[in-house]
C-alpha cells in the first residue's frame, strides 16, 4: 500500500491532484482543513495494475512489443483477491517477474489506452477484505457442526489480519473473557462512584467552610454596628455573655432595657428581666409528697440529692412517712451507697428492676406520704436510656413525677441535649446540683429559659440535708449576673429559704 499526503487550496484542486497522482484506485484516508487550503491523505493498493502500469520501473531495458499491447488484460481469479500476512501475493510476483514462466510476456504486456473507469470494490483494499471475510464465514457455515463448536482456523484467520486491517473493515480488537470484565467493570465503577462522592463531599465541606467563615464577619459586622449606634445595649451583650449566657437569650435580655437608661441603670435591670423569664414549680416538692423519681445523666449526683429530700421531709413529718427505691442496677455499690442513707435516716429502701416489679413495690409503700426513686444515671447519647424511659412511660397509670437532675457546671450544648433526650417524659421540673462548683451558671440558666423548663431546687455542696435550697428566681438572676458573691459559711443562712 502507497500512502501520500496532498495539499491544495480547495477540496476539488485536492481530488484532482489526486487521481492525478495515484489513479482511480486511490482511497481518502483522511481530509482537513489546513492554513492556506485543505489536506488529504490517499493510498492506493499496490497490485498488479499498479505494477503493470509502469513496467519501466521493473524492467527498463524491455520495451513492450505492439501485440502484447493490442492484448486484453487477463480475467481475475479468486485467488489472487486472498491476502496472506508476511508473504507477497502470487499474482503480483508474477507481475514482477519472479518465480513464473511467463513473467517475460507479463512484463512485455501493456494494456490498451483507454476510457479512465471509476474504481470498482473489488480493486480496492476495502473490497478485498470484505470479499476474505465473506468467504471465511462461507466456508465456516459449511463444516460440520462439531467443528464449529471449535471456531479455532477462523480465528487464526481473523488474527492473521493486522491491526490496520482490522479497523478498516471495522472489526473489533481481541476480547478479553468473560470472566474478568464483569467484575472490573463493577470495581471500576465502584470506585467511580466513590471518586464522585468524596469530590461532592468535599465541596460541600468547602462550602460550609465559607458559609462559617461569611457568618463569622457578618456577626462581627452586626457587633460593630451595634456597637456603634447602641454603645449601652453592646455592652449589656458583653455582659451576658462573660457570665454564660447564650447569643440569642443575652440579645434578648439586652433589647428589653430601655434604651435611654446609662450603663450603670441597665445593669440593675438584668436581674429583674432575668428572674421573669425564669420558671418555678407552682408548689414545693416536699409539701406536696407522692411518688417522686430523679432522672438525668450520670454523676450530677441523683443519689446525694434523694438523701437530701428525704433528710428534710423525715425532719419535717417524720421518718416513717418517707421510703427509698432504686432502680440502679448497672452502678457498682449504687445500692449499698442508698442503703446506708436509708440506715442512717431509718427509713426503708426497696430495689425494683422493671416495671412489674417497681409497681409491687409501690404497693407495698403505699402507706408512705412521700417515696423517692433513684433511678440509673445515663448520658444523653447511651442507648439505655431509651430503654429506661419507655419503662418510666410504660407506668404512666402510676402517680410518678419525674424530676431532671442536671449539673450547674455542665456545658451548654451537653445542657440542651440532655433536656431534649429527658423531654420523651413529662418532665415535672428540674434540680440544679454542683452550684459551688460553677463559675457561673448563664449556660444553665440559657436551657431552662429556652425549653420552659420549671426549676425546684438547688444544692450546693455534699452535706445532707444542709445543702439544699428551693430554688428562687431572683436568687438564681442575682447568682447569673454576678451582682453578688455566694460565699456563706453559715449553713442557717444557706438554709434560710429552705425552712420558710
């Protein structure tokens, strides 16, 4: 095969350069646009014609004779249209002069000048490959069937043809099998897949990045321009803030202060505006008795606070009015610790480990104007505690009031999220234990304006029953603001607004 790259200004100067320069059998490989004009790429097969049509090439001392020209070209055979990889085709030695008896006469012969004809398939590379193929599914529908079980001479057949061979006619490249695609496929694609999902999770990262960072200066913008047009209500923000308070309840708080006030004025507004905001039990828990169960996370020290109630009520209506049940079966010693307050105060202590057996117990306390239930400490996120408060719902027909215990020195978000895994209850209220040990109590104070959440009483220490106060609005508004210190040493006056 002769191929042979043309340049000319325009498609038909091109064409005709050509047929010019290769004949009538040339093939267009490829065409484009070029600066200047178009490129075409040709080839032209190189058989017998091609070697017939320039016998000077071959053999230049031999000039043709007049009859040989007068004489008609020989017919094509079959054979001659087969190709054989790596072995020149039989006519075209002949053609040449090679190997044949009348090679002397072939090379003489010169075929008659006449009318150019347009190339016929059959003198193309193209139509020699579809006559082959053609011809090989012929003779491959006519063996017998067990030999076509095997397809193995078509294949080697198929394999002979050259890669450029085998795109021209178009047939596709060797297969792999049928056992290794599939599944790599399916990798591959898994793998895509995963690709596109870590991108897409990326740039949603990347967005809340920017999305974060734009709301960070929008707020420091809001702060400047508060700061600018309110100096007294930035500064009562301020305020909330350094003592706990969320954003939204410290703004709030500061827009309710008028607005002609100086800072000094604002100030002694907070604890009133604080206090109103703040909820509490319409009647207090020791007065009312029944059936009380303390619940809440782990460590804010339920037990030390059924202790406490249960010391101040036996002190008030006496010991044989009050009983002990725990639910605590996971602690180590939770029992024991219960029992030896019960020992102490010598009031009885019960254990009940589900629902059937804590109403057994209820039973048999029923005489008792006050039993208080320590339940198992759970944090917000165990799974347990789903458990226990569908047990706490399940005894719903039982009068029991369940209280929220919570720790004053715990963050704002463990806060919020302890109150909305306890809120599947009907919570009566809450108590606020750990108040020495808190540096200040907005965070806490923040959850229960946010949810409404009724507050009872308050400890602040370890001794019992001395460190348990009811819980005063103003007191706790005061304690947020830190407008005074609560540092008494006396346990009289710690105690004074618990006796009255």
């Amino acid at each position: 095969m002769k191929i042979k790259r043309f340049f000319a200004k325009d498609m038909r100067s091109a064409l005709a350069e050509v047929k010019e320069t290769l004949g009538n059998d040339a093939v267009i490989m490829s065409n484009k646009k070029v600066s200047g004009g178009v490129e075409i790429v040709a080839a032209v097969d190189f058989d017998e014609k091609s070697s017939v049509s320039n016998p000077s090439q071959t053999v230049p001392n031999q000039m043709p004779s007049a009859p040989q020209m007068a004489k008609p070209a020989m017919p094509r055979t079959l054979s001659e249209d087969t190709v054989t990889l790596g072995q020149p085709r039989p006519s075209s030695l002949a053609a040449l002069g090679i190997g044949s008896e009348h090679s002397q006469p072939q090379l003489n012969r010169r075929p008659a000048p006449a009318q150019p004809q347009p190339a016929a398939p059959s003198d193309s590379l193209r139509g020699l490959l579809e006559r082959q193929q053609k011809r090989m599914q012929q003779n491959s529908f006519q063996e017998e069937t067990p030999k076509r079980l095997e397809p193995q001479p078509m294949r080697r057949r198929e394999e002979a043809l050259p890669e450029w061979a085998k795109e021209a006619f178009g047939q596709p490249k060797e297969k792999p099998q049928r056992e290794t695609p599939q599944p790599r496929r399916m990798e591959t694609r898994g793998r895509s897949t995963g690709g596109a999902k870590e991108e897409l999770q990326a740039v949603r990262d990347e967005m809340a990045s920017i999305r974060q960072l734009l709301e960070h200066q929008v707020s420091n913008l809001m702060d400047q321009d508060l700061a600018r047009r309110e100096p007294v209500r930035a500064l009562l923000v301020d305020k909330l803030r350094d003592s706990g308070f969320h954003r939204s309840v410290a703004e709030h708080f500061a827009s309710l202060v008028p607005e002609h006030l100086d800072l000094h004025d604002a100030l002694a507004q907070l604890p009133r505006l604080i206090a109103d905001e703040l909820t509490q039990t319409s009647e207090e828990t020791l007065s009312q008795g029944g059936v009380i169960a303390l619940v809440g996370p782990t460590g804010v020290g339920k037990t030390t606070t059924v202790a406490k109630l249960a010391a101040r009520f036996a002190a008030r209506y006496g010991v044989d009015q009050v009983a002990l049940i725990t639910t605590d079966n996971y602690r180590i010693g939770a029992k024991e610790q219960l029992a030896t307050y019960g020992k102490i105060m010598g009031c009885p202590v019960r254990g009940a480990s589900n629902v059937k057996e804590l109403e057994n117990v209820l039973y048999q306390l029923r005489s008792r104007r006050l039993i208080l239930i320590d339940t198992a400490g759970m944090g917000q996120r165990d799974m347990r505690l789903v458990e226990q408060l569908d047990n706490l719902v399940a005894a719903t027909r039982l009068p029991i009031r369940p209280y929220l215990v919570l720790s004053s020195t715990a963050q704002y978000r463990v806060l919020e999220e302890t109150v909305e895994q306890f809120k599947r209850i009907s919570l009566a209220g809450c108590i606020f234990t750990k108040l020495d040990e808190a540096h200040n109590i907005g965070e806490a104070l923040s959850v229960l304006i946010q949810n409404s959440l009724p507050i009872s009483y308050l400890t602040d220490g370890q001794r019992v029953p001395e460190d348990l106060r009811i819980a005063e609005p103003e007191y706790l508004a005061r304690r947020a603001v830190m407008l005074e210190k609560q540092q008494v040493s006396a346990p009289a006056q710690r105690m004074a607004g618990s006796y009255e």
